[in-house]
C-alpha cells in the first residue's frame, strides 16, 4: 500500500492572516485538498494563532472527510481541551517552546516518559490515535513504545538537509529508527521538509511507512503548478 499524505495547511493560513480576512479560505482549501485526493489534512495551531486559528480547526472539523491530523505542544491546556472537544482522528504531539518558528527537535522519550505516559493516555481515553515527534535516534524510538503512543512521527529536516551531499548516508539512521520502531510495534509517520525531490526516495527506503505530513513545500509548489496537479505529484512520489 501507498504511504498516505496528509496536507498541511497553516501556510494558507499564514498567507490569509498577512492581510486580514478570509482570502485565502482556510475551509475551502481543506475541502479542495480532499478532493484533489490528500489523505488526510493537517493542522497546527500554535498559541499565537500566527496561521492556524482555533476557529479555523472548529470549522475544518465540520467538513472533514479524509483524516485529520492536529498538531501542538500538549503542555498547553488550550491545546489539549481542543483536541478533547474535536476528536480528530489522530493527534500529534510535538514539544514546540512557545513563540517557536517552526518544530525543531523531537521528544526526548526517555526523560520525558512519565509526562508523555499520562498524556497520551488522556487522549487515548478519548478514542484518538496518537503519534509523537522524536528525532531518529534508535533508542529514543524504541523507548516511545513505553510511553503508550500508537506511532512516532520521524523528524525528517537532518534528511532532507543532506539528501543532496549523500542520500544514502543522510537516510542511514532513519532506516535505524524505523526498524526500531517495527521491533516496538509502533507506527511510522513523517514529516517536516520533505519536498518533491527527497519524497521517492525517503518513502522507498523506509519499511512501512504509514503517512507523511507535508506543507511548506507542498504550498509553495503549488503557487507555480496549481493545488490540484501539486497533490498528485505528491502522491505519486508515495506509490510503491
């Protein structure tokens, strides 16, 4: 089976936030996104609502057809109440420090295992599938599986940094991680600059990876090639 895409969309955000109003429509784009085939969309709001709104979640919530993915730092009570009050189909946690550009690490599983223990198992409780952010250390990965989470999300921006100067070298310890995470029985996601040239490859060689999560990227091609024909590209780079 293919990998499954999920479309981040807080950059459309970020575009109709810089002049104020609706232009562009947060819901109209999920709704395209779906139709242009993403598997699911992913959202990420983040306390300042700098993209994303809380508004924008309640109201994408309501036209969901696919999966949706909702991201945030769950020490945020804000956060956690809605993930709680949407129930989208799974929850990413992600240890983001507040004002944050972007996520920049992962979990540290091992330190953190007794806070991630207990809040995952509130989300859980809730009927959500959870997935968490760690870097691609084998040891962390294999220390999320005591954390209760169903699947890790691996932080690909070490990859995708050097994909050019050595691609076999810049996959190498996210095989490592992966195959840890099999040996846990843990679900494999992905995300954060994958783009149209180190996609194929990443999917390729990581064994059962469920679903990537891509935005930046994927808005800013379709600026030049269109929403629709963008998803596509996508998602043919995931075919096996």
């Amino acid at each position: 089976m293919s990998t499954k895409l999920s479309v981040n969309i807080n950059k459309i955000a970020t575009l109709r936030n810089s002049r104020g109003g609706d232009n562009p429509n947060v819901v109209k784009a999920a709704i395209d996104c779906q139709k242009f085939g993403a598997d699911g969309i992913t959202v990420h709001p983040r306390p300042d609502e700098r993209h994303i709104t809380y508004k924008d979640v309640r109201e994408i919530k309501s036209i969901i057809t696919t999966e949706f993915n909702i991201e945030g730092n769950p020490l945020e009570d804000k956060f956690v109440a809605l993930v709680l009050e949407i129930i989208p189909t799974q929850v990413t946690l992600v240890p983001d420090e507040p004002g944050q550009l972007t996520s920049n690490h992962g979990w540290d599983t091992i330190g953190k295992k007794t806070y991630l223990k207990e809040i995952i198992a509130v989300f859980k409780k809730a009927g959500i599938r959870v997935s968490i952010f760690v870097d691609p250390v084998a040891e962390l990965v294999t220390a999320a599986a005591d954390t209760g989470t169903d699947r890790i999300e691996l932080y690909t921006e070490a990859y995708a940094k050097h994909y050019f100067k050595n691609k076999e070298q810049a996959i190498t310890a996210y095989i490592q991680a992966a195959r840890a995470a099999q040996a846990v029985n843990l679900g494999i996601n992905a995300g954060h600059d994958l783009d149209r040239d180190n996609l194929k490859y990443f999917a390729e060689q990581i064994p059962c990876l469920l679903e990537v999560s891509i935005g930046h990227a994927l808005i800013s091609d379709a600026l030049y090639y269109g929403l629709e024909n963008t998803i596509q590209l996508y998602k043919r780079q995931l075919q096996k």
